[in-house]
C-alpha cells in the first residue's frame, strides 16, 4: 500500500476532514516549492491561516449568538429563578415552555452556538493531526522519510534499533501492524531530534543518501533537504524548544536559546490575550442600566471560565515547550489570527443594529413555524404574556401575603380580647380596655 494512505488517520468520518486538510496542506507546499521556498515552517503559518479565514463565517455567527444571549440572559434568569427549588413534573415543564417561548421572541436556537462548535472542533482537530504527521500529508517529506525508512529496514537489526529509541515509545504498537513497518519507521524519523538524527546518520550510513539527485541529511558541509524543509529563523521545527534550548546551551549559541525559548513564551502571552479579546456570553448588554443577578449556575460557568483563562496559557507554555516547535509554530499562530479575527468581528459586531437583528431572527423562525404548521402571532403573544407575567405574578404573590398576615393578626387580636368573656357583650369590652391597657403598660 501507498505511504500516505498508510500513515493518515485512519478514525471513521474523522479521517475524511483530516484528509482534505492534508490535501490544502499539500496543495501550499508545492507552492512553496514551486517558487524556491518549500519550508514546512512558512506551510503552516499559511495553512493556519487559510484554515482559520475559511472557519470565520461560523465564527462571527457564534458571536452573534453570544451578543443575543446577552440580551435573553436577565429573561432566561428571571425565569429560572422564578422555578428554583421546585422539582415537580408540572413546574419543569411549564419552565421549559416559558423558557422555550423567550428563545421563540428573539428568534433563536437554544443550541445556536453548539451547531457551530460542532462543525469548528473537528476541524480544529484534524489541523492538528495534519500538523504532528507532516510525513503522512506532504508528499516530498514523505517520499525523503520513506527513503531513509528503506534504508534502514535494509540493515541488519536495523528496525529493531529504531524500536528501542525513545521517539518511538507512542509508535511500538504500529510497528506489529502487518505491512506498516515502513510507515512506523518514518513517523519515528520524524519526531526525532538533530541528536538522534546523527546517531542514526552515523549507524546506518544515512548521510549520503539522496533523492532526485538531492542530499536527504546534512552531512557537514552541505545541507539536506529534511534540514532546508525544517529550518525556520534557525530553529529546527522538528525538535522541541527543549532540545533546541539544551544544545544551545551546550553550543554557547544564545541566540539560538532566546528562539527556543520565544515560542513557549509567545504560546501563553497569544493565548490569554485571544481569551481576553473573547466577549462573554453572559455578561449583560452595553445598553442595559443595571446588572441582573446571575444564578447558581451562570455563576459556576463564569468562575469556571475565569480558571480556564489562568490555567490554559500556561499549559500552552507547557504543551509548546515540550511538543516539535512545528506545533508550538502552529499554537502561536493560531493564537495570533484568531486575536486579529476577533478584534475584526468584535468592531463587526458592535456596530450591528441587534433590535434589527432580532427583528429580521423573528422573522425567520416565523417562517419555520408557518412551515411546520404553528400558528407564529398565537406562540410569540404567548412568550410576550409569559415573560411580562414573571414580575406581575411575583408582586400578586406579594399583595396576597401580606393581606395574608393582615387577616391572621386580626384574628389574633380578637381571640386575645375576647378570651375571658362572651364576644360583643359589655363584660368582652370592659375586657378589651383592661387588656389593652395591661399589655401596652407591660
């Protein structure tokens, strides 16, 4: 079977999205190539970048989204806690109709922003997967691993040496598929570092190979096509910032250590500014006066959300540190085009007219209704009363309290006067003077 065939990813429908980016990946490499500049540095830099603009539709739809959540929220609030602590079937329901009733009047989807997550994440995903197995997507990477790969399955012992390295510790289980042996070596090649690259140039005669009449690895004093294809501003795209710092050190080449460091660094700082940029969904809308109180699970997701945004830059540092910095690369860009984005749709957003937008939402799902057969001006007349009635239900509930508490003191008062004597008799109001007196002189 074909190398790229093999070595893609193989989980169902998944690969399929994996594929087609794969392809876009290929497609700007030759590019690359065909203009003097094949570097997989600059390919993912422009691969993110394409991918991320084609993504943008459903990003500033996801943003309109949260700009109307913002204005549903105070209604969706208030009816949640009208409902608090009342777990009967009857009182679910009738939260879930009124609550369904607001999404009707603004015209929206309670999973608006989860259909679009939905399509991201596998997308996003799949980038990744084509970014760590570069070999298996861009075929003149491929085809300068497979020969090296053959050459070492050709020496004696040669597969099992390549087993016993320590960058082919996630891959042991491939190498017992039958017929992947090949496929298995050339993803170990390339999650190896400079270090191991000249171990294994040196063991097994590597340094002269060639492919189209080019030099494959550097042999020291002429560069390989592997190291042209990697080196980005100096920095080898396949070793992790960890390596690279380690032999900078070792070299004295500082110069090469601030590089190394820049990217786990430049990874947390794009990354919480990327969060700070992000609109929350639950926060009130700019025209709204007064704040309304959120309830116990808006506040759970806010504080959640606060931790996220502490903890995800570091782990990004982290991630990026220790990962090939073809992927603290990919990070870092990413983190960069989705900041531009957002200030780009953030000023969008602002300067859309939402009652225009809630107007023209209402209207669509008016259609929809008349579609499915629903009466649309009988449902949002229901949502206007529903939603009018929360406060108007809540202050009759007050005025029967108290009436309430008036009657029973009154019954109180005259079961207290008329203890000791017959109720309307002269004894019962000679009573009354008594006691009345006695209790305010007490």
């Amino acid at each position: 079977m074909d190398l790229l065939l093999l070595t893609q990813n193989s989980t169902p429908i998944f690969k399929y999205v994996v594929q087609l980016l794969g392809i876009i990946m290929n497609v700007i490499f030759e590019f690359l190539n065909l203009i003097g500049i094949p570097n997989i540095g600059l390919a993912i830099i422009l691969f993110t970048i394409v991918i991320y603009l084609l993504l943008m539709p459903l990003t500033i739809k996801q943003q309109k989204f949260s700009k109307l959540s913002a204005r549903m929220n105070p209604e969706i609030q208030a009816i949640q806690a009208k409902y608090k602590g009342k777990q009967d079937q009857q009182s679910m329901m009738d939260m879930n109709a009124e609550t369904k009733a607001v999404y009707a009047k603004y015209g929206v989807s309670p999973s608006g922003s989860c259909v679009q997550l939905l399509i991201q994440m596998p997308i996003l995903l799949a980038l990744y997967r084509v970014i760590y197995s570069m070999p298996a997507y861009v075929t003149k990477l491929g085809e300068a691993f497979g020969v090296l790969a053959d050459k070492i399955i050709a020496s004696a012992g040669g597969v099992e040496y390549i087993k016993g390295m320590q960058a082919a510790a996630m891959y042991i289980k491939n190498f017992d598929i039958e017929g992947n042996t090949r496929n298995a070596v050339i993803d170990v090649l390339n999650k190896m570092s400079t270090t191991d690259f000249a171990e294994i140039s040196e063991k097994f005669g590597l340094a002269d190979l060639t492919i189209n009449g080019k030099l494959i690895l550097s042999n020291g004093t002429q560069a390989g096509l592997i190291d042209a294809y990697n080196n980005f501003l100096g920095l080898n795209i396949g070793n992790s910032p960890m390596d690279t710092m380690k032999a900078a050190l070792d070299a004295g080449n500082y110069l090469l250590l601030i590089g190394a460091v820049a990217i786990p660094v430049l990874a947390a700082v794009t990354q919480w500014i990327n969060y700070k940029l992000m609109p929350q969904a639950s926060t009130p809308d700019d025209n709204t006066k007064r704040k309304e109180p959120q309830n116990d699970t808006a506040a759970a997701m806010q504080q959640s959300m606060k931790t996220m945004n502490t903890i995800m830059p570091i782990m990004s540092a982290w991630f990026c540190l220790t990962l090939p910095a073809g992927m603290g690369l990919y990070w870092v860009i990413g983190a960069v085009v989705r900041s531009i984005q957002q200030i780009i749709i953030n000023k969008h957003i602002d300067s859309i007219d939402i009652d225009a937008e809630i107007a023209k939402n209402i209207e669509k799902y008016n259609e929809t209704l008349k579609k499915q057969g629903v009466d649309p001006t009988k449902l949002n007349n229901a949502a206007r009363m529903n939603t009018r009635n929360i406060n108007s239900k809540a202050s009759s509930e007050d005025v029967a309290l108290r009436e309430k508490k008036r009657v029973a003191a009154l019954k109180d008062s005259t079961e207290y006067y008329n203890s000791n004597a017959k109720p309307g008799s002269l004894a019962a109001k000679a009573n009354m003077v008594k006691q009345y007196n006695e209790k305010n002189n007490k």
